[in-house]
C-alpha cells in the first residue's frame, strides 16, 4: 500500500506543471452518495486563467454519467509508487466494486467539490465543468480547476506515461533549457 | 544538427502509442506557400478510428491563422536529440524566420497534407481538421491523422514533456504491466 501524502495549496494557474508531461491520471467522482475512481491518460490543458483542462472520458465507464451528472471530479496524479493500482483501477469497473476499499486508498474530503481526492496521490486537482459542447459528439469535457493541492516533495516526482498494450513510460529525470528563454517567458 | 530518420507506414489507429505519453510535438504547417513550425505540448488523443487528436494552438502563434486557413497540418515527434531546436523553434516566430531553413531541418512531402513532415522527428503525422466547433472560444482544434510515419527503432526513443519554466521532463525508460492485463484489453 502506498502511504498517504500531505499536500499544499498550489496554485491553479501553474497545474500545467504536473498535467502538460501529459501522465496518467486517476479521476476521482461522487453521485448519489457513491464515489469511484477511473484511470485517465487523453487530457490536455486547454488555459492557464481560468485554469482549464480537456478530458476525453470514454462513454464506456462507470465514471462517466457520475461525472457528467454531477459536473465535477478530481484529477489525482499518481506516482510510480502507486503503478499496480494506477492498472487495477483502470481493468476493473465501479458497477461491481468500491475502489478506494478494494485498492486501500482513502479518499480525503475536497474543498469546493464534492468529489473525493485520493490522499495516497502526489496532486489533486478540484474541477468544476466548465463546457459541455463536445461531450454528446466526443466525450470531451472542459473541467476548471478551482482548487489544487500538491505535495511538497519530490519537485518531480516519477509519473506514468501510457502507450497502450500494459506499457506504460516513466518520466522523472529532468533537462532545463531555462538559459535558452527570454526572462519574460519564465514564470 | 540532428540526422533524417527513415520511417515507415504506421496505423493510424495506433498514433496513441507516442501522443498519449504527453510529449511535446512540433507541428509544421503551409499555407499560400509558405511553411511554419511551432511547439506545442497541449494535446489529446480523442478516438481510436477515426483517428482523432485534440490541439490547443494559442492564438497568438502565427501558425494558427496557417493552419485554421489550410485545415491541415502534420504533427512531428522530435526526440531528445532535438532539444536544443525544440526549444528554439518554440522562442521565435515564423512570421520573421524560416525555421526549416533556420534550424537546419529537412522538410519531407507528405502523402495526404500539403504541409510537409520534419525529417529529423521520430514520427510524423498527417492531420486534416475534423472539428473546429470549439476553435472560435477555446481555440481547440480536432484534427483526423490520415496517415502516420513511424521510425523503426529505437521502440521507446527518449521523449519530452514541458513542465514550463524551461524546464522538461524526459520519458523513455518503460514499466510494463501486460501480466495485469486480460488478452482481450491488449492490442
């Protein structure tokens, strides 16, 4: 079992830091008094202020009409540490399980959405819908995040890459190319 | 300067094997003549087949106009070889260099776009636009991969994912977990 993490407030206009790599994500969601988890990797950042991210969630999970019912969820992001149950959670289905019982997560509560964060993950992200235009034709749903929480330590954590076919890539080491920017371009 | 890579027909189907990782791509573009380069890390797979694939292009780019005019663009996977230029061609503007020219890089003809394709990438993905309904407000294209060049090795070439602030993170060392997968999930 992973260990919980103790998170801080993080700003929501700089989320880009821990989504744009572009790693797996666990979305977490609550309807109707019952919550559930999916893994999640076709997201993209869409704009720093308001701070909106692009989420593809397929029609086929559970998650899906919890989400789009109760417009909100949270994007958790999980380290290497956590990599069976990043697998465990996306081969499995909430019609017929509880995951945070079944992979002993617990679930922590968030500040403006009602939907659980995942303490055992490095980030959570509170999104609230924020477009829905896409979501009949595509899938597609534009969340805002309105409040981040990030862990202190590692600044870069090792996350997970999905390519498909149980093979996934690992991103943690680091190259700055910060002497290569105009100081206006850095934040 | 990095060297040409030879490539090879790929399955459109299957693009998500090197976009889903996250990592940032430069699209190349061509319109009235003239072609364009820029970064972008702010992408999603959307669909298996057709093969779609979601891509912020900020406004202020001037490939954006290029591309919106010609509908078409092809999105390029450079490799850590090429982070140095990645970076470079991401600071400056087309509307005041040729970056093929600037950079030293060679640029192929496509089959299906009149956009042409970055020798030097690991990949290359001819894209036609499929959507713009969310274009005007979000600028979030949806563009179909028509036809996609793949480098026969290496299977896992050392990627980028943008953090900001200058700094990348590299993805190429892999974690498999085919064993917790059922045959029927695996491709």
């Amino acid at each position: 079992m992973t260990r919980a993490m103790r998170k801080n407030d993080f700003p929501v206009s700089q989320v880009r830091r821990y989504l744009e790599p572009g790693p797996i994500v666990l979305v977490s969601s609550k309807w109707q008094g019952k919550t559930n988890i999916m893994t999640l990797g076709w997201h993209t950042i869409l704009e720093f202020s308001p701070s909106l991210v692009g989420l593809m969630i397929s029609g086929g999970n559970h998650s899906f009409d919890m989400i789009r019912s109760s417009r909100e969820c949270v994007i958790n992001l999980p380290t290497t540490a956590m990599t069976d149950t990043v697998v465990k959670i996306g081969n499995t289905t909430g019609a017929e399980i509880d995951k945070f019982v079944e992979f002993g997560l617990t679930a922590d509560v968030a500040q403006e959405v009602a939907a659980p964060m995942i303490c055992e993950c490095h980030a959570s992200f509170e999104c609230r819908l924020h477009e829905d235009a896409l979501v009949d034709r595509y899938n597609f749903f534009i969340f805002e995040v309105v409040k981040a929480h990030v862990a202190g330590s590692p600044k870069h954590p090792e996350t997970l890459h999905y390519t498909g076919d149980g093979v996934f890539m690992v991103s943690g080491k680091i190259i700055s190319r910060r002497s290569l920017f105009k100081p206006e371009m850095l934040g």
